[in-house]
C-alpha cells in the first residue's frame, strides 16, 4: 500500500504539472491572438486614418496648404536647434547679382568701380543695372548717374551728411520725404536701388531748372545761390568721363587727382529765385529743394 501511495503520489504531481503547462501554453496563446488582432485592427484604423486624411487633403487645398506649412515651420525650428538662426530667403534681402551676367560694359565699370572704392562687384553690378535701365527712361546718361554716386557717397548705401543727406545719391531726405511714399516711407532711403532711384528724380528736376547738366549739379549739390559750387561739377564730370571711357574700353585714369576728393553734399534745389548769397552762409544750406 505504501508503494501505491507513492505511486499515485506521482502520478498526480505529473498530472498538475501537465495541466499547468497547459494553461500557460493556453495563456499565451490567447495573449498572442489577441496582440495579432489588435495589430492588424490598429493598421486597418491607420490605414483608413490615411484614407481619409488624402480625400480631405485633396478636396481641401487650404487644409493641405496649412499642413504643408505647419511642418516646414516644424523643419525649420528643428534646423535652427540644430544649426543655430538660419533664414534661406535671405538671399531675397541681398542687394547684389553676379557681375559677370550683366553686359560687357556695364561689368567694365563695376570692376572699375568696385577696385576703385573698395566695394564689392557684386552689389556695385545691382546698381550699375539699375543706372543703365533707369538712366533710359530718364533720359540720363547711366554714368554720369554712378558718377554722382561715387562723388557724393562714394558707394556706402548709409552714409549721411552733417545736414541730413543720406544714401547713396545724398539725398535731403526731410525734404524730399514725399518722393519716398511710394516705397513705403523715409526709411527707404537707406534701401540702395530706391534711394538711386529718388536721387535720379531729383537729378532730373535740378537739370530741368537750370537748363543743362552742369547747372543741374549746381543744383544738386546746393550751390545755386553761389558764385562757386566747391568744383563739384567739375568733379562728377571728371568721374564721368572716366566711366565712359571705362564703358568704351578705354584706359582712363583709375584714380581721382588729390584734390578731387569730395565730402558727401546734400542734394537740393532752391525754393525761390536765385539770389546772392550772404557771404557768412554755408552752401549746404543755400539752397533747398521744392517738392514736386
């Protein structure tokens, strides 16, 4: 009996043992069935969550514009993190183009120009296009243009003068403020291309008033109550002509005499009639352009 005892004391703990391996195996078979179907619900919910996300995208552009933008500001931050302040459209901003796309003789004078003043090619060619295009329709030869902006700033797009010319083409923002609403206010003065275009308009009423180029620069730089402009003209003639013959092929001077150095002068007109001068009076302030 002791050994039946024992026997069957055996046999039921195989018994157990094989029943509790049974209800393991049975566990995670039914754990494994149920992560299948709950996986393969989850990518057919995904895969209709894409469905319906491309049919709504599709009917609504907005909707699809909107995203689009969201996730390139998205990119963006994540590439600033990573790379510090960055902005591609930059370049939008620049004012400068590659010399070496603009016609033969416009590029001659923005090398010229740029080994000249100590300006880079790149932004003298945006201006240098700019005098030519402008310069056309304004009837004005396009280097006598660039010559009153080398005389007058010698090419620094911020320079200002104790009296408040400023800009390329020094021009009495305060006063001719009103040319400068047409693009967008007096703080575009300091915009290059508009501040030569300004400066041409205001070249073209001085030459109108005095009935030739070299009283128009009179003009110009404020002198037409004086016997005497300071050699202005003769200097912006003088850079002139070398720009043609730059414009020309031909080998002029490369640099100024020592005494044709010019300060940067304000731009203006007189308001009333000329008139003598008192001799005490500083020609910056003889003369101020009228509004038109």
């Amino acid at each position: 009996m002791t050994a039946l005892g024992k026997f069957g004391s055996g046999l039921n703990v195989k018994t157990h043992v094989n029943n509790v391996r049974s209800s393991v195996s049975n566990i995670v078979d039914d754990i494994a069935q149920g992560f299948f179907e709950i996986t393969h619900n989850s990518f057919a919910l995904l895969g209709l969550a894409v469905v319906f996300a491309v049919i709504t995208l599709t009917a609504r552009p907005d909707l699809r514009q909107a995203g689009e933008m969201k996730l390139m500001t998205w990119l963006q931050e994540r590439q600033d993190e990573a790379l510090g302040f960055t902005e591609p459209g930059a370049i939008e901003r620049a004012t400068a183009s590659n010399p070496k796309d603009l016609p033969a003789p416009q590029a001659a004078i923005a090398y010229w120009l740029s080994k000249k003043y100590a300006v880079a090619p790149e932004p003298l060619s945006v201006l240098v296009a700019e005098a030519y295009e402008i310069g056309a329709k304004a009837r004005l030869d396009p280097t006598l243009i660039l010559a009153i902006m080398a005389i007058e700033s010698g090419f620094n797009p911020f320079a200002q003068s104790p009296v408040g010319a400023q800009g390329l083409m020094q021009v009495m923002t305060k006063v001719h403020h009103d040319k400068y609403d047409n693009f967008g206010g007096r703080l575009a003065a300091f915009d290059p291309v508009t501040n030569l275009r300004v400066g041409v308009k205001v070249l073209q009423e001085c030459i109108a008033r005095a009935g030739s180029i070299e009283g128009g620069l009179k003009y110009y730089v404020g002198a037409a109550n004086l016997e005497d402009d300071g050699g202005y003209a003769s200097k912006v003639m003088a850079e002139h002509a070398r720009l043609q013959a730059v414009a020309g092929s031909k080998r002029p001077s490369p640099f100024l005499n020592a005494g044709d150095q010019a300060r940067p002068v304000p731009a203006s007109l007189p308001a009333q009639p000329e008139t003598a001068a008192p001799a005490d009076q500083a020609p910056e302030k003889v003369a101020l352009l009228s509004r038109s």
